[in-house]
C-alpha cells in the first residue's frame, strides 16, 4: 500500500509568504513535500480535516533561510571545541590585547608536553586598539619549546612563534610561496605573520583532526544551522583546523567523512559542495563529476572555488592603490589571470559551477574580466553560473559590470561590524573616502544585480536573523551606530528576507524564497515577524522550527 502523505496547517501567526497576490494569509497548509494551499483556515481545515495543527503562537511563518557560503568543517570543530572545554585549539575571540593571547598560550603550554602544537583560533588586533598585526619575538620568548599557529579571525593569516617557524623551514632566506606571503621586518626576518599560501608548510606540520571529530564536527554543524531556520548550504570549501583557508587539506578524505557523517545520521540540511582549485581532488572531480553524484542525496558537488585574493584585515585583499594605513602593500593575488580563466572554464566543460573569492577592488576587476572572457566564448551558459564569493570592494564601473553581465555576487552582511562611533576596520585599510564603495549591496541591488545572501561562517554560528539584520540595519550588535555603517547602502526588509531565503542551485536558475501552493515546503516557523518587529529586538527573534520538504528538521524543546 502506498504510504499516506502526512498534511500540515500551520496558523495563529503571522504568515510572510513574499507572494504579492497573498502577501499575508490567516493559514498554509503543508501536505507532503509541498504547500498545497493557502488561505483562510476555516477554508483548509474544511478542505484536509486530518491535518496536523501547528500553531505558531503569535510568532511568525516564513521561507526557510538559505546560506550560499560557509565552512561546514570548521564551523563544526567549533562547536566540538567549545563542547569540550578547548582541548582542540584555544577561542581567542575579544581577547583584549596581544600580552592577553601570549599568556593564555604560556598556560596552555604548562599544560602540554614539549613539542606539541599549541593551537588558537580568532584573534583580532583590532579588539587591542590597533591596526598593526603582532610579531613573533614576544610570543617565542613566552612559549619556546611549542610550536605555536594561532589563526587570525578573517581565516587567511596566522601569528606563529619560532619554533613553528623552525618546524616549517621558515627562514630570512626563505622565499615567499606563490600566492602566499611572510611578513619580514628590518632586514628581512620574519615577523611571524603569515598570510595566505605562506600557512601551507606549517600546516603539513600540524597533525590533523582525527576522522570521528571531522564527522562529528559535521553533525554539530549542520544541526546547528537547522536550529536557526538553514534548509539549504552552501560549503564555500573545506578548512585546515582550526579554521583557515588552505590548499593542503585532504578534501577527498573531508568529503567521504561528510558522507560517512550523513550516512550516521542524515544530515538536516542540503549541503553544496564547492572544491577548493588548484588541488588534486579538483582534478578527479573536473575529469569524472559523475563519480562523486551519488553519495546522498542531501549532498551534492556543485562549485570549483578559487581564491583571487585574501582579506582586507591581513592586507591580502589586492587593491589598485596602496593600503591608506600601510602604503607599503597593495595586498595579495593568490592566482594569475590565466589560472583563472582555466579553472572557471574546466569548472564548466564538466557541467559544474563557478566560485571565486574576491574582495578587494584588484581583485574583483580581473575575475570579472577573466569571467567576462569566458562567458563570451560561451553565450549559451547562464551567467548566474559564474560566482564571485565576497565582492566586497570595487569600482563603480566594475559594479555596473557585474550587475549588466548576470554573475552571481554572494553577499555576507555580516562583515559589517562598526564600533559604537561607526567607524570599520575597512575605514582604516581604504580610506573613509573609499569606504561608499565596500560592501554596497543596495547599490548592487538598484543596478539590477543578482545578489545572494550567506553568513561566511567558520565560527559557531550567530542568531538566526543576523545576516537579515545587519543588512537592514547596516549596525553591530548593539544596533549602534544608530543610522548603521554607510547607511545609504542598507536594504529594506523585504529586500533583505527575500535575499535570506532565495536559493540560487547550480545551474543558476534562482527558486524558492516563496510561498505559495506548488512550491518546495521549506519552512522556518520564528517567534516574531522579522518584516515588522523593533530594530532592537530583530537579533532575538528565535526558531521555533524548520522544515525541509515538509518534514522537520528542528523543534525547539522549549518552544
């Protein structure tokens, strides 16, 4: 006998459907995978009598949230660490000062048999009331028998002692990795900072997360998400613990823990892959995808990711100008031209889709250009195919060509994080006379851009609605400055749910993001209606549950 699909009604709630022609019904009804309609409840309850009440108690239905770029891996070692009182790496997030870090590494060091790594995650030198990265020397003095790698916040950059140095083969004569580099002081030493690529040979030193803390690492992770209204991922590639962004990961061996994860305990989010290039992994895939399509199917292989640039609080996003608080650099391109261009077209000829970080303005100007090259030789390829992961500063010529050629710009809200007063990190590195031109997403928007939203997360997740709010709000998480950072680029609530829930799959036609009868039921059921709540209290709105093709993949205990 076949099995009866089970029916839904939810209702006692507000319901945002984002469908002008029903914009606010009294109820939905959910049966099987799909919404089967919508309307007055009196209506539906008449119409499937056996259905299931769900009564969202004054709080509010919408579309469930997608996230187009995050790092499941890391996001999960998080969560584990955090579980486990920091025995992987120590949480160096808000840590007042440089001094503050070195004696936390100096405990940990007491702790630990000489020569094991001492591992930290999160710092910024921007909590310490500075611009200026650290150096070594402070560092090694404190802690000399460890090797110590203590990964910057933006992911791209590490603080390292000596004897991580000497591990490495790090040395004054050492030469800079393509797409890397070793800060060096006065007469060439290192400095102990190493940006990009230059983390690479210290990393094959570090042993690697054993396979169960992968695996688990990928469960957290995904329920995680769940319980903040995620149906839908995107991995943005997978990192080296703790946390940064490498080429040296073992990202066959990643994908069959993700696999083996699922295959334990069916993960509640669909995930997309993106595999990180150049890499031998990239290789297999770009010359066999097929090979890889069937390992479940909540997972799938979508995305090549290449990486132009680093970031802007390392001073590797490249620009076209001098860095205004080091006109020393204009930061760093990890690939060339050409590489670029021959990835994005492999990428393609093997019916996959593009992904290319790019934040500063250099940065974003050549993959444009390279992608702009490509898409001509192939007018028949959708140009939503083609990514650019960040887009985080251009020019006005670049915005206005990214919007009329179609590409796909995956926007992360959250990285606007101002003090009190309004002031950005990126204020410092670019100039205030720059900053219009950072993270413009209402202008974007207004030139007809194709926008995507995501969190960026490599960290333990933050409130569900926190993308959704700074990109309204334009605020930190106090809500303060009051008008928001560059306040003429925030968007309106609409705009920024429809962009929070608006899948964009491979293939680059956009779905979901809607409801209506017909549709996928991927559902987020909130304790407030984010499209009218005070700006104060948007950041507390919670999950009450999520479902992914009508089936639910959260319930709060308590809600």
């Amino acid at each position: 006998m076949p099995v009866k699909e089970t029916a839904t009604i939810f209702y006692g709630g507000d319901i945002v459907t984002l469908d002008d022609q029903l914009p606010s019904p009294e109820a939905l009804l959910v049966r099987g995978e799909k919404i089967a309609g919508v309307g007055s409840l009196d209506e539906l309850v008449v119409a499937t009598p056996d259905a299931e009440p769900f009564d969202l108690a004054g709080g509010c239905l919408i579309p469930s949230l997608i996230d187009h770029h995050l790092h499941l891996t890391a996001i999960g070692l998080a969560l584990l660490n955090e579980q486990e009182g920091e025995r992987l790496f120590l949480d160096l997030a808000g840590e007042p000062s440089a001094a503050a870090i070195i004696e936390r590494v100096a405990e940990r060091a007491a702790l630990v048999k000489p020569g094991d790594w001492i591992l930290g995650m999160g710092w910024n030198q921007h909590d310490w009331g500075t611009h200026e990265l650290p150096v070594h020397e402070a560092l090694s003095r404190a802690v000399p028998d460890h090797p110590v790698f203590l990964v910057r916040v933006d992911a791209h950059s590490a603080w390292v002692n000596e004897a991580a140095m000497r591990r490495a083969g790090i040395t004054k004569a050492s030469k800079d990795p393509k797409g890397g580099a070793v800060l060096r002081g006065a007469g060439g030493a290192p400095t102990g900072i190493l940006l990009e690529r230059a983390v690479e040979p210290v990393l094959a030193e570090i042993p690697v997360a054993a396979g169960w803390e992968v695996r688990e690492a990928f469960k957290l992770a995904a329920r995680a998400l769940a319980a903040r209204g995620v149906t839908e991922v995107f991995d943005a590639g997978f990192m080296a613990s703790p946390a940064i962004v490498s080429l040296g990961v073992d990202l066959e061996l990643y994908f069959e823990l993700l696999g083996w994860a699922d295959a334990d305990e069916p993960l509640p989010v669909n995930v997309n892959l993106m595999i990180p290039a150049p890499s031998p992994f990239a290789d297999k895939v770009v010359a066999d995808p097929g090979a890889f399509s069937g390992t479940s199917p909540r997972i799938r292989i979508t995305h090549i990711k290449l990486y132009a640039d680093g970031a802007f609080g390392s001073r590797g996003a490249a620009l076209t100008h001098p860095y205004a608080d080091d006109p020393s650099t204009r930061g760093l391109l990890r690939m060339s031209d050409a590489e670029i261009e021959h990835e994005t077209r492999r990428a393609l000829a093997a019916g996959l889709d593009i992904a290319t970080h790019a934040i500063g303005d250099d940065a974003v100007h050549r993959v444009l250009a390279a992608y702009c090259r490509v898409a001509d030789e192939l007018s028949d390829v959708d140009p939503a195919r083609f990514r650019i992961e960040h887009f985080g500063y251009s020019s006005e010529d670049d915005m206005k060509l990214a919007a009329e050629r179609g590409f796909l710009l995956v926007a992360q809200p959250n990285f606007i994080d101002p003090d009190d007063t309004g002031v950005m990190m990126e204020d410092h590195r670019l100039d205030a006379a720059n900053a219009p031109r950072v993270y413009p997403w209402k202008t974007l928007l207004d030139l007809g851009a194709s926008l995507a939203m995501s969190s960026d997360y490599y960290v333990a997740p933050g409130p569900p609605l926190l993308d959704f709010t700074t990109a309204v709000t334009r605020a930190n998480r106090r809500n303060r400055p009051a008008d928001g950072w560059q306040p003429q680029e925030r968007l309106s609530r609409r705009e920024s749910l429809e962009l929070a829930t608006r899948l964009h799959p491979c293939g680059g036609k956009p779905c979901g993001g809607i409801l209506r009868p017909g549709e996928r039921a991927d559902l987020a059921a909130l304790s407030a209606n984010p499209q009218t709540a005070p700006a104060d209290d948007l950041p507390a709105i919670e999950v009450q549950a999520t479902f992914r093709a009508g089936a639910p993949t959260h319930r709060d205990p308590h809600g």
